[in-house]
C-alpha cells in the first residue's frame, strides 16, 4: 500500500512538471502541444502492440474516440498558452478552475441534477481566480486562456467518460492522442500564419524535454493511474490529484524563482481557490463515510 501512495504522488508531481515544461521548452504553444501529442501516440502504439491489446471496433468507433481527443488537445494547446503569456503558477492556478466547468458542464450533458455544493465551492475558486486577474494586469492575455483552457478539459472529461466504460482505456489514449495529433497538422499552418516561428525543430534540449513530457508526464501518469487504482479508491486518487498546481507551484518558485513575478493579489486568489479545494476535501469526504 505504501508503494501505491508512493507512486501516486510520484504521478501527481509528473503532472506538475507538465506545466514546468510548457515554460522550459523553446517552442510556441502549438508545435510543443503538437510534439506531445503525436510522441505520445507513438509510444501508445508501441504498448499497444508490445501487450497486443485489440483494437477491432469499426472506423466509425475509432473516429468518435478520437474526435473527443481535439478536446483535449485544445486544452493544452491554451493552457501552454497560458503557461506562454503569464507564468506556470497563473497558469496551473487558471486550470483548477475545470471543477467549475464540470459541475455546470456534467448535468448539462449527462441530463442530471446541478449540485448546489459544487456549484458553490466552484464559485469560490472563480472569485479566487477573478481576484488575481483584476489586479494583476501584466498576465491578463495568460489568465484569459488559462480560463479558457479548463472548460475544453471539463468537455473532455465528461465525455471521455462514458467512452471507458465501454472501450479499453490505453485504445481511448491512443486514438486520442492519433486525433489530436491530425486535428492539430491541420490546424498548425494557419497557427503559424498568425503567430511566425523560426523553426519547427526542437533543438536537442527541447527534445529531451518533450520525450519526458511525454513519456513520463503524458503516458507514464496514465499507466501508473490504471495500476494505482487497483490497490486505493477513485476518491484517494481524485483528492491527491488537487495537489498538482500546488507541486507546480512549488517547483516553478524552486527552479524558475517565479516568487519574484507574483503579487499579493496572487496569494490571496489562491488562498480562495486552495480553501474550495480543501473544502471539497470536506464535503466529499462527509459524503464517502
């Protein structure tokens, strides 16, 4: 059991580390987003084929599947944007604002009942998140897509949900991953029409750092996730998943100094939003007992 809680904060700090490469890596956002992607779907295939998973669902299955990974493959796209315009902590703080998205988002969709509690401590989260945008003004253009990001993340969520409890999830990632990688292709030469790169090529660092991206913060939090299950609840796995802006956050004021870019205006906002997450702790524990 101490090996599984071992290895799901290890998980929860790859996912920190996401957005530290987002900064790192030279790259825009949309060649980054694009090189995540399609690495990702290469080493997909590979386990695919190494543990011969099948795959023998009909095209039209293999293209709903991975229609729903251009949700996702938005989602990174702004939140490295995000990440790109303002810093790392602005940028996983922004992101915490999907539980917002899906509790307005999920009983749309699914056609149930809005909880007032969720609703509620989203709510709370929003303030958190507007504070820090009224009063810092250098990283608005960061907070607005970093806003933006989650809702794309929400979507992705609630429907990559009822894709799991019919299809294999390691096929669901990999046509995903195949679906964001040619949905972006397509998208890419008008992106740079707009926003000029000096190259396409990583350099050799840039390289090594996408390999990790994707191999351990992409691939590797997913297969850890699915053996991780196997021995603590969803619920344990779900309340650890809360820690990763605070992992981000830590490791950009270690690595990167970021402490001097933020204001108070910054730390007030993420007390509101780390006190909704602590509350939903609450709340969701009150209910689990």
């Amino acid at each position: 059991m101490k090996h599984s809680y071992f290895m799901l904060h290890l998980a929860v700090l790859c996912l920190g580390l996401s957005g530290v490469f987002g900064k790192v890596i030279s790259l825009n956002e949309g060649i980054l987003t694009w090189y995540r992607v399609f690495l990702a779907a290469v080493i997909l295939f590979f386990i695919l084929k190494w543990y011969k998973i099948p795959t023998d669902f009909t095209f039209k299955e293999k293209l709903h599947i991975a229609k729903n990974g251009l949700l996702l493959t938005a989602s990174w796209l702004l939140f490295y944007a995000s990440i790109k315009y303002s810093n790392i902590s602005i940028g996983v703080i922004c992101y915490c604002m999907a539980s917002f998205f899906t509790a307005i988002f999920a009983p749309m969709i699914n056609k149930t009942k809005f909880r007032l509690s969720e609703l509620l401590l989203s709510g709370l989260t929003l303030c958190g998140i507007a504070l820090i945008f009224q009063f810092d003004t250098s990283h608005q253009l960061g907070i607005v897509l970093g806003i933006i990001s989650p809702a794309f993340a929400s979507l992705y969520a609630v429907h990559n949900e009822k894709l799991t409890k019919k299809y294999n999830a390691i096929c669901i990632n990999y046509y995903q991953m195949i679906g964001g990688t040619i949905g972006l292709a397509c998208l890419l030469p008008f992106y740079i029409q707009h926003y000029p790169i000096s190259t396409f090529i990583p350099n050799a660092l840039d390289i090594f750092y996408l390999i990790i991206l994707s191999l351990c913060c992409t691939v590797g939090v997913y297969l850890a996730f699915t053996e991780i299950l196997k021995k603590i609840t969803a619920f344990t796995l779900n309340l650890s998943l809360n820690l990763e802006p605070v992992y981000a956050i830590l490791i950009a004021f270690l690595l990167l100094n970021e402490a001097r870019e933020l204001n108070l205006s910054f730390y007030v906002g993420l007390f509101l939003v780390v006190s909704s997450v602590l509350l939903q702790y609450w709340i969701s524990s009150k209910k689990s007992a």
